[in-house]
C-alpha cells in the first residue's frame, strides 16, 4: 500500500505549472514522454490511440449512441468547428483534447435560452459499441445569462473516447452539471471539461469516476467577470488495475471571485490507482479572492496507490482566504472498533464507514435519483472487497 502526498511546484508568474499551454491547434501540445509534469502520472502505453492523430485510412464513422432527455425549450444541434469558436469555447489544455476538437468533425451544442429555468434536468447519455473504436467529439454547453439549468452527461459501455466539453455560463446564470464516467471494463476515456463562468454565475461540477480501465478528466475554470462562483466536486472508486486519474486548474484573473474544490477517493485491488493534482492561480489583478480545495483518499486494500498533489499559486496579497489540504489513509480503526462494539458486523461497520466516507458529496449532487444510484453503486464496489 502506498501513499503519495506532495507539495506542487512553487508559483510561476504569469501561468499555472500544470497547464503552460491552451491552444486549438494540435501542434502545440506535443506527444508527451511522460517527462512532464503533467503527464508524470499517467501511464502513456494504455492512453496511445489519443495522442496519435488518425491515420487517413483510419474509420471515419466510429461514434457513440447518444440519448437524450430535454427539457421544453432546450435546444441540442449539430454545429461546424467555425461556428463553436465563435461562441468562444475556452481552448483545450492537452493534447487528446486538441485532437478531440480537431477530428471531432464540428460540435454538439445545448443551448438553454436566457432567462430560461428548467424544473427537469437536462440528460445526455453517450454509449459505446465498440471497444476498439477510437471516437472523437466536443460537446458545448451554453447556458443564457440569468439561466438556470442541471445537466447530467452519463458515460457508459466500451469505446476509446477522446472528448472536449466546452461550457459556457453567462452572466447571472447557474448550473450544475453532472459527468458520470460509469464505462465498462476496458474502455478509455480523455476528457477536458472548459468551464467558462460569467459575472455574477454560479457553477457546481460533480466528476463522478467508476468505470473504465483508464479514465484521465482534466477540469479547467476562467471567469469572465467579477463575482463567479465555481463549485468542483469529485468521486471515483479504483478496483484492480484501474487508473482514474483527475486534474483540475482554477484560473482566478477576475477580481471578487470564489472556488471550492471538494475530491474524494476509494481504492481497492492490487494495481488500483488513482491521481488527484489540483492547481489554483491567483493572478496580481484578482484581488478579494476566496478558494479553498481538498482531496480525500481511502485506501481499502494493500496494493493501491493514490497520488495527491495539491499546488496554489498566489500572486496578489489582497485575498479574502486561500488553501489547500490532502489526506490518504486507511480505515478508521477508532471508528470499526466503535461500531462492532455495538454489535454490528465488520462487514457492516465497514460499508457504514465507506458509506459515512462518501455521504456528505454525494449529498451535494442535486438529483435525488443519482444520489441513491450512486450511493448503490459505491457500495456495489465495496461488496467485491468484502466477498
């Protein structure tokens, strides 16, 4: 059982450490050695077929089966690359997203109208067919100024998928937005999730990570005025030679602005792995700032490692609050001990910790059907441990 905690690479002006470069073009994100910082963790041999752009007699029709739920004057069409750069989609961060963009062949774009409030959420289902297709796509999410909307983007089945999803919430607006990886055995998944917020928006983000044989998401933040608000929140649960592997930037360039970054873990299994680095830039003009992000890890089983960097980059005195904090450990005996005392099973006082570990998050996610279907799946994964 290992234990990795840390520190990140001191401030650089001008720049976060962990993402130097946002750009469209491919060409400038090079295939990485697994030198770099922030590909150091990642094992590149499982993660291939992303970083190489498609040959011209690679399949031109690998896709996923996309289903849908939507609300009363939510619009999803189909749009070309010109016209969502024109709306002002953030640029991708890393390569599988830059090619994901770049091949992709246009867009997906939700559209909820100005002033718009949706009673129901907003549900994108994409599923896989194919376990050896390599697929491509940018989904935009444009939420009106002074909009309310949940959307909830589910993953599942077999597929290798790149993908870049731009959103964009303006002025006044909130969201909450749901991305559950829940991927069959095998499949791999590169995702960059581009949160643009508005002045005065607010935004919650909940990454939930169970399936797959590789799942690296990287979240990216700006804002666009003063007084956003961004929510990040996490959960994954890594078996037996499963990576899921998360990072997240908050650029903070606007003055009167908050963040909060909330990750928990599970892992269990020889080989399970999980990577947690979240990178938070203060730049000199953001002044009345006030973020604060945590990662959690639980380890179930010897045999798991989990990795946690937490890097804070501040550049102007003048803040309201700023940290950051990681924890990586084993059961609580204290508490295993207090509940068998009481007459409860270990492999019930165990799920009941497990269960307690998680509680307070999944509280957080706004669809009460998800929060009882996770809840369920969590303890799904904890059963195999105790079997």
């Amino acid at each position: 059982m290992t234990i990795t905690l840390e520190a990140g690479p001191a401030g650089r002006h001008g720049g976060s450490a962990l993402h130097r470069v946002a750009s469209f073009d491919p060409a400038d994100h090079p295939v990485p050695t697994g030198r770099e910082e922030d590909w150091r963790f990642t094992p590149l041999k499982r993660l291939r077929r992303l970083l190489d752009e498609p040959t011209p007699d690679a399949p031109g029709d690998a896709h996923l089966q996309w289903d849908t739920d939507l609300p009363a004057g939510v619009e999803l069409r189909e749009i070309g690359t010109a016209e969502a750069l024109a709306l002002g989609v953030p640029a991708p961060v890393d390569r599988p997203a830059a090619l994901a963009m770049a091949h992709s062949g246009g867009a997906m774009h939700l559209r909820v109208p100005d002033g718009r409030e949706l009673d129901t959420p907003v549900r994108i289902t994409l599923t896989g067919k194919d376990p050896d297709a390599v697929v491509r796509g940018h989904l935009v999410l444009d939420i009106g100024r002074h909009a309310r909307a949940t959307v909830v983007l589910e993953h599942s089945g077999a597929a290798v998928y790149g993908a870049e999803v731009s959103v964009l919430v303006g002025d006044g607006a909130h969201l909450d937005l749901v991305s559950l990886q829940l991927w069959d055995d095998g499949a791999v998944h590169s995702g960059h999730t581009a949160v643009r917020v508005g002045h005065d928006a607010t935004v919650r983000s909940v990454q939930v990570s169970l399936g797959g044989d590789l799942v690296r998401m990287v979240d990216t933040v700006t804002y666009d005025g003063p007084g956003g608000d961004a929510e990040l929140l996490g959960l994954y649960f890594s078996d037996a030679g499963q990576h899921l592997e998360h990072r997240l930037f908050v650029d903070h360039s606007q003055p009167h602005c908050r963040s909060n970054v909330l990750y928990k873990g599970a892992l269990q299994g020889h080989g399970a792995r999980s990577v947690w680095v979240g990178d938070v830039l203060i730049r000199p003009e953001a002044v009345g700032i006030d973020t604060f992000e945590l990662n959690r890890n639980l380890l179930l089983t010897d045999g798991a490692r989990a990795d946690s960097v937490p890097n804070l980059e501040i550049e102007t005195g003048e803040i309201v609050g700023a940290g950051h904090a990681s924890a990586t450990g084993r059961f609580d005996d204290e508490q295993l001990f207090y509940l068998q005392a009481r007459g409860i099973p270990v492999d019930e006082a165990r799920r009941l910790v497990v269960r307690g570990f998680f509680a307070d998050l999944i509280a957080r996610i706004p669809v009460p059907e998800l929060r009882e279907r996770l809840m369920a799946q969590v303890e799904s994964e904890l059963a195999e441990t105790l079997a």
